[in-house]
C-alpha cells in the first residue's frame, strides 16, 4: 500500500544541484534507442529540443524515443525534419548504429573510457587550488605552530585587528598599542610600526641582510641566496617568531597593561630561535659562523672525507701492472696510466688531455 507520508532523502539535496553539470557533461551512446529521448536527452552535440529552440512547455509533450526513428539498423527520419535543418540530418546519419542489439550507455565526455568513478567527480566539485607559493616560508617542523599561525593569519589578513575587527562590525577606537602614533592595521602592526620596524633592523643586521618591510612577502625574499640551508631555516624560524613576539607585545600592552621593552622582544626572539635550531636540518659553511655566534648557535660543517691508504702490490713474474686514473670537470676531462713490471722497474706512461 502506497504510504501517506513523505520521507526526506538525506543526500538527494546535495545531488540535485548538479543535475545540470551531469546534462553538459554526459552524452548517451547509442545502442537500441528505447532508453534514450530522441528530443531531450543528450546523444548528439546537444539535445534536439535545445537545438530547434523548442520552448520549454512543450518538453513534457516530447515523448518519443530514438528507437522510434531506427528501422532493420537505418535511420528513419521524417520528411520535416530533414528538410528543416540539412546539417542535423547528415551528423546524424554520421552515427553508426549496432547491428547487434545493445544497450544504451550513458557516457562521461571528459574521459575516453567513458567512466565517471568518484575521484574523478570530487576533483570536477572540488578543483585541486593552486598551492600559494608564501606557504613554504610558513610551515615548518622546527618552528612551533602558534608562530607559524600568526605569520599565515598575516599573510591571509585574517588577523584580530582594530582594522579586521571593524569589518565585521565591531565599534573600535583605533590605536597601535606598540607606537601610539597611528591606527591598528595588520600591515601596520607587523611591518611599518616603529616597534616592529626596530625589530626588523636588529634582525637584519644579525643576519648581516636589509629587510624589505613594503610586505609580508618582500620580508623572506630579502634573505640572501648564497645562504647555507641551515643558515636559511634559521633565518626562516627567526622571521617567524619575530611575527609571535609582536603579536605577544600588542596583546600584552592591551590586555594587561604590560610594559614590553625592546631587549626583552630580542631575548625572546633569540631564545625561541635558539630551540628551533636544534630541529632545523641542513648544514652551514664557513662564511656563516660570526651569523651563528650571535643566535649562540655552533656552525653544522659538512663531515670531511676520510683517507684511505691504497698500498701498491708488483705483479707476478713476467706480468705488468698498469695502474689508471681520471678526472672530468663541467668543460674538459684527463686520463693517465703508469706501467711497471714484476721488478717494479718502470716500462712506460699514457696520458690525454
């Protein structure tokens, strides 16, 4: 017995809203016609009714199959509507019709199989976005994640300031709680502000570098090229809890009347390195050790080659040894050979250059 109520699909919501990206994208490969509409469903370049501009009311009264208009594997079209439209009636007859019966295949176009499994309709709904190139100055494994958090929410505005907060309608009397001298932006805060503008400096000069303060991202790109990897997470974890000890200095002159001083911004900035240096890989050279002293921090060199004592052995009697070396650089290459005998007595030498 049919039932009286109505029971909600809980999927059938999310479903319907792509009806239409299934019509444009799916095309109906024909088999024997008898599931296929021959005026609404998709099996040429689009559906009929679409292309004679046949108006939406009469789509209920379009009923006929494409079985109708197949006879014996031919196509029968009518008179009409072969005289209606010439290139319609020739893409048409362009469709190669099964001798066997088969059925009618409903077709993913993006795809030569013809499949849609649902990987593939996730990465249609949800494009894969384009990785930001900031984010690999940001995230790291040897910088705490509540450091990395304030420099992202920077980089994404998405900071709690005077600014932020007035856009989602907050009434805020505006004031740099570090300088007093202007309005609270983000830009301002981190970047421009006496305060942070003199924490920059300091950095930039341990670093033996000149930062760039016109934005979040000319900051990491004033590092300096010729830096060792080490040198260079360093460098990045220093940056990064620059941005935590600012946002600490705002917060704790706004919320308890604190009294932040320069040297103690510093400390703690070196401190916090100093501990993201014992996690960061990568090795330093030479040129960076008076950089290294002023985190404290000891220079990581490369291990050294050991030597190994090749003792030479004579042949046995009547034999010679000829013994081989080589050596090729980006523009040119040499070999040499020596030749002794038995008596270790010498016999002869080849070299090219």
């Amino acid at each position: 017995m049919p039932t009286g109520t109505y029971l909600k699909s809980s999927i059938w919501n999310g479903i319907k809203k792509h009806v239409h990206t299934v019509n444009d994208n799916t095309k109906w490969l024909l088999g024997s016609g008898h599931s296929v509409s021959f005026w609404l469903d998709n099996w040429l370049d689009e559906p009929l009714a679409v292309k004679f501009n046949f108006l939406v009311t009469v789509y209920p009264l379009l009923k006929a199959k494409v079985a109708s208009f197949i006879e014996n594997g031919e196509w029968i079209l009518p008179a009409t509507f072969v005289n209606h439209d010439v290139s319609i009636r020739d893409r048409i007859h362009e469709i190669t019709l099964p001798r066997q019966p088969m059925e009618d295949r409903l077709i993913w176009c993006a795809y030569n199989d013809g499949n849609l499994t649902a990987k593939q309709a996730y990465v249609l709904l949800f494009p894969t976005q384009q990785k930001l190139d900031w984010t690999g100055w940001i995230w790291h494994n040897f910088v705490p994640p509540s450091s990395s958090f304030v420099a992202w929410r920077c980089f994404q505005n998405r900071m709690p300031t005077d600014e932020n907060l007035r856009k989602r309608g907050c009434v805020v009397v505006s004031a740099c709680d570090l300088c007093l001298s202007q309005s609270e932006t983000t830009p301002h805060l981190f970047l421009t502000c006496s305060f942070a503008n003199n924490l920059w400096k300091w950095l930039g000069s341990i670093l033996h570098i000149q930062f760039n303060c016109s934005s979040f991202h000319s900051l990491f790109e004033s590092f300096d090229a010729n830096w060792s990897a080490f040198l260079t997470n360093i460098a990045t974890a220093a940056v990064l809890h620059v941005f935590h000890s600012i946002w600490l200095a705002r917060n704790g002159i706004r919320f308890s009347n604190a009294k932040i001083t320069m040297h103690a911004a510093q400390s703690k900035i070196l401190t916090a390195s100093k501990l993201s240096a014992t996690l960061a890989p990568g090795l330093s050279n030479a040129a960076e050790i008076a950089i290294l002293q002023k985190f404290q921090l000891a220079p990581r060199p490369a291990a050294a080659s050991s030597n190994r004592l090749v003792l030479w052995r004579s042949p046995i009697f009547g034999w010679m040894k000829a013994n081989t070396d080589g050596s090729v650089t980006n523009v040119s290459a040499a070999y040499g050979g020596l030749f002794r005998d038995h008596t270790t007595r010498f016999r002869g030498v080849l070299h090219k250059n």
